[in-house]
C-alpha cells in the first residue's frame, strides 16, 4: 500500500500533513502574505521530508490558507485579496452585528465542504481530465467574463446604474500598465510602477478597509459589546447554518472547480461568481451587502474548491491551473516531484494523485480544529473599542499593501481610492463591482483579442460558447424586468460629487488614451469609459431632480488617516501609524499613557515585518533616515 | 545527464580559474552588501534562477552580505531602472533579467527606459534552450513537413521574447506562422492540446510535459549551443534559414537564445568591483551550493562568463547595421508572417 502511494511511512506523510495543515492556518491568518508567498516561505521546511512527503506538505499548507483567511476577513474586515472581498461583504457586516462567531462557523463548514468536493472532483477527473481541459478555450472565457460583467447587477442591490458606473471603473482600472498586445504602457503617466497594473491591495485598502474603518460605529451599548464574543457553540451553530444552504455550497463549489481548472483565469472570479450565484438565488431575512450568512458560504466554498480543480491541469499535464499552481509547480520539482501524464498512469505515479487528493481532503477537515481552537480568542480582539481597532486595521491593511508593492506609489494609489471609497460610501454606491470588473477586466480584453486572432467567425461554431451566451441574453432580460433601474439610492449632495468626480475621471482616461495610446490599445478602455462617463452623467442628473434627500453618514478621524497616509512617503509606515494610532486612540479618548504603548507595541511588530521579514527596502532606508541617524548609528 | 553537465562545468571552472589572484580580487566584496534585484515575481523562473545564484555567490563571498529583491515589471525594466539609479556608494547592486529588454532596446522599444550598454555584463546564468515544436495531432513530425503544410500556423507567443523569436523565425524561414501575442503558459499549453494552435515556441524545458505526454514534437532548435545530447538531431535555426538570409544576423539571433536569465551590475559600479563581480560568478556557478539548487530546482545549469556576455551583447547592441537588419526581418515576419514568396532579406 505504501509503495502505491509512494510513500515512506505513514507517520512521516502524517506529520508532513499536519505540520503543513497548522503552517498554512498560520498563513491565512496574516494579511498580506497569502498562499503564493506562503508556498515560498515554506520551501525550506519541505526539504526535510521526502519528496511525496514534501508534496502532501505544501499542498496540506495551500489546502487551508483561505480557510484561516476568512477569520481577519470576517472578524476585523481586513482583506488581502480580490477573493477575500467577496467574503467581507457580508462577513464583516455579521460581526459588526455581535454574530462574528457564527460567520466563521459558516465560513469554516463551506470551506471544508468545498475543499473535500474540490479534491474529490480532483479523482474524477482523471478519467476525463483531456477533454475536460481543453474543451475552453478563449471564446468561452470571453463569455465567462461576459457573463461576469453581467453579475454586476447581483451586486448592486443598492441601485443598478451605481453599480454598473462602479463595474466600468474597476474594468478601466485593470487596463492600467503595459499592454503587450499592442506594446503600450497605458496610463501609467510615468510611473514605472504602474506597468504592472494597479496592485491589488492597494484598492482593497483604498476602496473598503479606510472608508468602512472610518464609518466603523462605537458600541452603544454594553449588550452589543458583549456580542463580540463569541464561543465554540456560536461557530459550532454557524457551521450547521451551512448545512440549510447545500445548494449554494454545491454550485459554488462546482463554480471553483470549473473556473480553477482553467488555466489563466483568475481564481478570485470563481469567489465572485459564486457570490453573485448566491445574491440571485437565495432568499434571506438579512439582504445581501448587510450580512447575509448565503454570502460568505458561497464565495469560501468556491474559494477552496477551487484547488481541487486546479490541480487537474497542474498535476496532470504541467499546466498551472493559478497563479499558486504555478509556484507550485516550481517548488514540486524542487523536492523532487515530477508532474504530468505519469499522475495518470497506474504502472507509474497515480498512487500520488491519490495521495495529494487525499492530503486536500484531510487538511480540510484537520483545520477545523485547528480553527475551533483560536476563535474564541481571536474574536475577542473585535470586541475592543471601535478606537482601539480603526488605526491598527487601517494600518495593517496598507502594510499589506507595501508588502505586495513596495513602493511609494502604493500610498499614492491608496489615498486616490480611499478618497473614491469614501465618495461611494456617502453616496451609498456598491463597491464590490469595481473589484469584478478589476478582475474580469484584462480577462475580457485579452480574451477578446485571442477570440479574434484565433478563430474569426468560426467562434459561432462552438456550441459551448453559444450556450453560455444564450444564458447570458436571458438573464440580462430578466435583470431588466425585474427591478427599478433608474433609482439613486443615496443622498444627493455625495451622489452629485461622485457622479461628477468619476464623470470627470472618465473622461481623463478618454483624453490620455486618445492623446497617448494607439488605435488598438484605446480601444477597450474608451469604450468602457464612454459608456461609464453616460452614466454618470445620467445618475447626476437624476441626483440633481431627486426629491429624496436621505441623511449621510457620518465618519470620524478622517483628517488623522488622511495626514498619516500622507506622511507614510516622509516617514515611513511605522512612525506614520504609530502617529497615527496615538492621535485617534487620544481622540477617541483613551488615556494617553497606554496609547503610546500599544502604538509602539504595533509599531515594532510592524517594523519587524516590513523591514525584515518581508525586506522593504523603502522603509528601512525611511526608518534608517529619521531613526538610526537619530540614535547615532 | 544535468548531474554530469554540472560536473563538467565545474571542472571546467576549475581549470581555468586561477584561485591565488580569485581570491584577491573577491576580497573587494568583502565586507559590503550585494543587493541583487531580480526581474521577476516570487517563485517564477527568473527568480528561481535567481536565488540558485545566490546560494552559490553565499557559499563563495561568506564576509559578504547578500540580499535578494524581487522587483517584476514591465517585462524585466524596473529591476534594470532600479540598478540604473544605483550609486557608487552604499550596496553593490546587481540587475537580473532576461531576454526581452535586450529584443525591447535592439528593437528601439518605448519600453526601453533603460541603457543595457552603461551596465557592466557579471553572466548569465543559463542558456534559453529556445526550440520550435508542433503538435503532434497535425501529423507532422519535421520542419520540411512542417513548411510544406499551405497555411499559417497558428503560433500563441507566450512572453516578448516568445513573440519576436516567433517573428524572425517566420522571417527567416519558410514557415509561415500567425503569432498571437500575450498568451500565457497555460492557455498556450491548452490550445495546443485542444489543436486551435499549431506551434509554440518556447525553452524546451517548459514544453518538456506537453512533448513527454506525446501531445507536441521538436522540429527547430533556435539556439546553437547548451542543449542537452538528445537533442542532437534536431536541426538548428542556421540548418533552415533561408539560403538568403545574412549568416551574421543568423549568429546574433544564436547568441541571443543562447544566453538566459542575464546579471548585470550597475552602471555606477566600480571597474575592480565588477572584475570581483564577474570571478565570484564564475565561482558561484561552479560551486557545489549553486549545482545543488540547480539540481533541485529542475534548472539549466548552462552558465556564461561575463566576458562572452559582453562581447555577445556589444555585437548585439553596438552594431547599428546588425540591429537595423534584424529591425527589418522583423518588420517582414510581421507583414506576412513570413509569406512563402517573401523574401526578407531585402531591405
């Protein structure tokens, strides 16, 4: 039996799955690291198994990272990912309510269920796993994203114009950087740092994290204070609400599958549009964007099953289902580990397929534990006054961000979409479209592109991509009938600022692009911002004869956040958050002692991070400048 | 067989380098910092040929401090930007690229922001091992085959470099290919599997799981040297260009795909430093650390001195007349894609 899984022993393949279970629990829990660098940081520790051992190691590690992911999502709204987002929609919203410990329990029981269907779908497969991998191509991913543009609707409950505006901006954002199919560096307005695109974390922070942290309500009363906590029977209840959601799970599940064993698509797609799935479908007392339990058990069982479905073109023919399976891919032959059509075959490698399916499979269940055992503790820490979290989250979240780019564009780009995300929160637009277009964005360009340069007219002769849209025409007709389209669903004066700002961005992108940019690199862009641009025009003009006036909401220390981002390129991160942190946590009035304690607490945890750890130059030479010199080093 | 070519290129190292006058030199790096900047994304192949190196330049610079940085973008040109602004001062800072900023800065690209000729050239540190193969579903097996088919083949370009090798090959030969730019591995992989593309260009070792599962076979190697001995009969690009083709841009192009993942110094460094740099390269590739990461990381341990990187890359970027030819075949390959009846050696 051993010999058929190629295993040494079975306490080795069992320790290498539990040590690389509890690693990737670590992982997930730490925003900004992610299962990409988690996979690299755990290298080294792989080299000690032997190389079957090794590889259920690393896959045990991939397998979790997402399910621990969800607890700084839910408990204190942090993403670091596209895919996180679609969980805080909800997530973060629940724990807002007292109901954190339920959401991570729904959370907890999608991902185990999604990971297990994903490994499983992982075996089928390998009967099937040719014709499975190449029966898409570029014409279905074009519907694909088509079909994901037109999800936009699901995520705009508060008004559909608003959201389809938001969609066009994430959409041009993702057109950001260099253009390899026409060579052009599009609205990069020399920067270097923008050829690769506008980072990811960055609009995460910008966009939700500052503005939701700023609108963050204090506990008003000692009731709502204590349901933050939260216990073993809270989570154990969320993850039985699970079980009353099957089909959600099982399309979400079955949408990470397909959309993780295409290579190139982008992972996070399949957490949106199983979200999306869920907003269209599913009937709840809470609406969805407010904490609907449906919203956070369908993007985390995409989330992780979509593993499994990317292990099948990985694994079995050497192409990377992710951008993880990529690194994946380098680090197996680094142990030792050879992919391809011999994890088909029964003479040769077949019993490893079994094996890693299985380390999937139970590393998803071994994590439950894991996670029972810290929540209770960590969900705590989201009982502390809405002072004590706002500047520690703001400034984990842009730490997330450097991390990812270290540059000091980042900070440009976080003030540019923290200013955005405030204008959308007051006027109560739908952010989660941007982050859809965003990602669905380049896919549809560049699917598009190879649509025509590959098959033509000849496209119509694909019956799968007819099909998908046909599905699309009629859910369009059916959005359309079904709600009120022209509706403004906040207050006017922000809904007129914000209407008018973006009117005005839009047409700075159609200026530059016919300024700067070649026939085919503007193309796409000005069409997507031509159309965003008559929205907005047409939203402000309804703004501008609404009757409805709804108060705005209010935000608080928005003038400390703005002046510490502002002073992160003069004095780095660390002294700009321990500022930071005093200011608001004094204003919040707190007493001043223990506020430069727990600022210079965060502070050298931050440093130690940023500059050692994770090596960002930027800020060592920062500290180096005002600190090291300071202290006569 | 990698074991045995490690071997060999240790041995060769060994012999030529002179240990007494080595040892002196490096002692210039003692006690500074190098800070390489690699052109790539954690985990990818620039920075996986990366941190080999650096393994080896560890084991045979110990009093020096070495630090990795990885800086990806616009394909390879902010690691080349970064070291560019470097000073003479402060850590010694080394770029670690690839090949297509060179193809951009030869080809006069807007993305070109950097001067490759003000660096100093440390090696490179594997050969590209770029070959042309077909799917074997098209039912043909070898380049005269291949050329004789009376259409364009469908050629999904995985990366700049992939797409304009695609090109100067359809110029240079009679194959007839239609480059769609900007796909990336996967999808390449797909398509050919799925027989809506035809060729993929590419270093063989990246095709080595499509060719082993049957689904793809070598037809064209596009470099002339470094490739493992099963390789041996496949033909090279100087076997099939066309007779009119200049011999002189044939052997560029070689060089070109001969030489992988380049190091390169910045331009404010010190000449006895970049003398240090380029021994304790040739040290570092030949040690046993930097063979073991090789063998451990499935990487082509096929190293280039610094010296033959620089003449390589002077008779590549230095000769305008060269550079203006290969512009031109270019120019041609994208016309028609290298029509039957086109003759690209025309100016």
């Amino acid at each position: 039996m051993l010999e058929f899984f190629g295993l040494e022993s079975w306490s080795t393949a069992l320790l290498a799955l539990t040590a690389g279970t509890a690693i990737g629990f670590v992982v997930g829990l730490v925003p900004g690291i992610g299962g990409r660098t988690g996979l690299i940081l755990c290298l080294p520790l792989a080299t000690f198994f032997p190389p079957y051992e090794a590889a259920i190691f690393l896959f045990s590690m991939h397998a979790v990272v997402n399910t621990s992911g969800s607890i700084p999502n839910i408990a204190f709204g942090i993403p670091s990912s596209a895919a996180d987002m679609a969980t805080i929609i909800d997530g973060y919203p629940l724990a807002k309510m007292g109901r954190a410990g339920e959401a991570l329990g729904a959370s907890l029981s999608a991902s185990a269920i999604g990971g297990v269907l994903g490994a499983l779908a992982f075996l089928l497969a390998i009967p099937i796993a040719q014709p499975l991998v190449t029966s898409f191509g570029p014409p279905e991913f074009l519907m694909l994203a088509i079909l994901g543009i037109a999800m936009v609707s699901s995520l705009s409950q508060e008004g559909l114009i608003p959201g389809l505006i938001v969609g066009a901006l994430g959409v041009v954002a993702s057109t950001v950087g260099v253009d390899f199919r026409s060579g052009e560096a599009r609205f990069t307005f020399g920067w270097l740092e923008l050829w690769d695109g506008v980072g990811l974390p960055a609009i995460v922070c910008g966009l939700f994290v500052i503005p939701e942290m700023l609108a963050l309500k204090p506990f008003d009363t000692d009731s709502q204070k204590r349901a933050t906590t939260t216990s073993i029977a809270d989570v154990a209840r969320g993850m039985l609400v699970t079980f009353n959601h099957l089909r959600v799970v099982a399309v979400s599940s079955w949408y990470g599958i397909v959309i993780g064993f295409m290579p190139s698509l982008g992972s996070s797609i399949s957490a949106w549009l199983s979200y999306g799935y869920a907003a269209r479908t599913t009937r709840t007392e809470i609406p969805f964007g407010q904490g609907a339990i449906a919203g956070v058990i369908a993007p985390e069982a995409a989330n992780n099953s979509k593993e499994g479905g990317a292990m099948i073109p990985t694994l079995f023919f050497g192409i990377p289902g992710s951008s993880s399976m990529a690194i994946m891919m380098g680090l197996l032959a680094f142990v030792g580990v050879a992919v391809g059509p011999n994890l088909l075959d029964w003479n040769r490698d077949l019993g490893l397929s079994f094996s890693l399916a299985g380390a999937v499979i139970l590393s998803n269940l071994v994590v439950i534990p894991m996670f029972l055992l810290v929540i209770p503790t960590l969900v705590r820490f989201s009982s502390i006054r809405r002072e004590g979290i706002v500047p520690f989250a703001i400034a984990l979240s842009i730490m997330a961000a450097l991390i990812d780019t270290p540059r000091i564009i980042t900070v440009v780009l976080i003030a540019i979409f923290a200013v955005i995300g405030i204008g959308m929160k007051l006027a109560n637009w739908p952010r989660a479209p941007f982050i859809l277009g965003y990602v669905i964005g380049d896919m549809a360009e560049a699917s598009w592109f190879h649509t025509q340069q590959i098959y033509g007219w000849k496209v119509l002769q694909r019956p799968l991509t007819i099909g998908i849209a046909l599905f699309i025409v009629g859910w369009l007709i059916y959005v359309v009938r079904s709600r009120p389209v022209l509706h403004i669903p906040g207050p006017r004066i922000p809904t007129l600022a914000t209407s008018g700002g973006l009117l005005v961005g839009f047409g700075v992108v159609i200026l530059t692009a016919f300024r700067s940019i070649n026939l085919a690199g503007r193309t796409f862009p000005v069409a997507v911002s031509i159309f965003g641009a008559a929205l907005c025009a047409l939203i402000a003009w309804l703004a501008f004869r609404s009757k409805d006036d709804p108060p705005v909401e209010e935000l608080a220390h928005v003038w400390i956040a703005a002046i510490a981002i502002l002073a992160i390129p003069y004095f780095g991160l660390t002294v700009s958050s321990m500022a930071m942190a005093v200011a608001m946590l004094i204003a919040g009035g707190a007493n001043i002692y223990k506020s430069i304690l727990a600022a210079l607490a965060f502070g050298a945890l931050q440093f130690t991070l940023l500059a050692w750890l994770f090596d960002i130059v930027v800020e060592r030479e920062i500290i180096g400048r005002f600190a090291w010199r300071f202290l006569g080093f | 067989m990698r074991v045995l070519q490690a071997f060999l290129v240790s041995f060769a190292a060994i012999l030529t380098a002179a240990p007494a006058s080595a040892q002196a030199d490096l002692a210039a790096l003692e006690g500074r910092t190098v800070r390489l900047v690699i052109g790539g994304s954690p985990g990818n192949d620039t920075d996986r040929y990366g941190r080999a190196f650096i393994e080896g330049l560890k084991a045979v610079l110990p009093g020096t401090t070495i630090l990795a940085q990885n800086l990806n973008g616009g394909g390879g040109a902010l690691a080349l930007v970064e070291a560019m602004a470097a000073t003479g001062t402060g850590p010694i800072t080394l770029a670690l690229t690839h090949s297509t900023p060179v193809y951009a800065q030869i080809f006069g690209s807007d993305l070109a922001v950097y001067d490759l000729n003000a660096f100093h050239w440390i090696g490179a540190l594997t050969n590209n091992q770029r070959v042309l193969a077909v799917r074997t579903s098209l039912g043909v097996t070898d380049f005269a085959g291949l050329a004789a088919l009376d259409r364009a083949l469908v050629a999904p370009a995985s990366g700049t470099a992939a797409e304009i090798e695609a090109t100067l090959v359809a110029a240079m030969t009679p194959l007839r290919l239609h480059i769609v730019p900007d796909v990336d591995d996967g999808l390449r992989a797909t398509l050919l599997m799925s027989g809506d593309a035809d060729v993929a260009i590419g270093s063989q070792i990246s095709l080595v799981p499509l060719i082993e599962a049957g689904q793809l076979v070598m037809v064209l190697r596009l470099g002339s040297a470094g490739y493992p001995p099963g390789l041996d009969a496949v033909p090279t690009l100087r076997d099939l260009a066309r007779p009119e083709i200049s011999r002189e841009i044939i052997g560029l192009t070689e060089s070109l795909n001969n030489l992988g993942r380049l190091v390169l110094a910045a331009p404010a460094t010190d000449p006895a430093i970049v003398e240090a740099l380029r021994l304790a390269f040739d040290a570092a590739m030949a040690h046993p650390a930097t063979i073991a990461a090789y063998e451990g990381g499935d990487l082509v341990l096929a190293p280039t001195p610094g010296a033959a990187v620089e003449a390589a890359m002077r008779g590549l970027l230095g000769n305008a007349s060269a550079r203006e030819v290969l512009v031109g075949y270019l120019a041609c390959g994208e016309r028609e894609g290298g029509a039957a009846d086109e003759d690209c050696s025309r100016p």
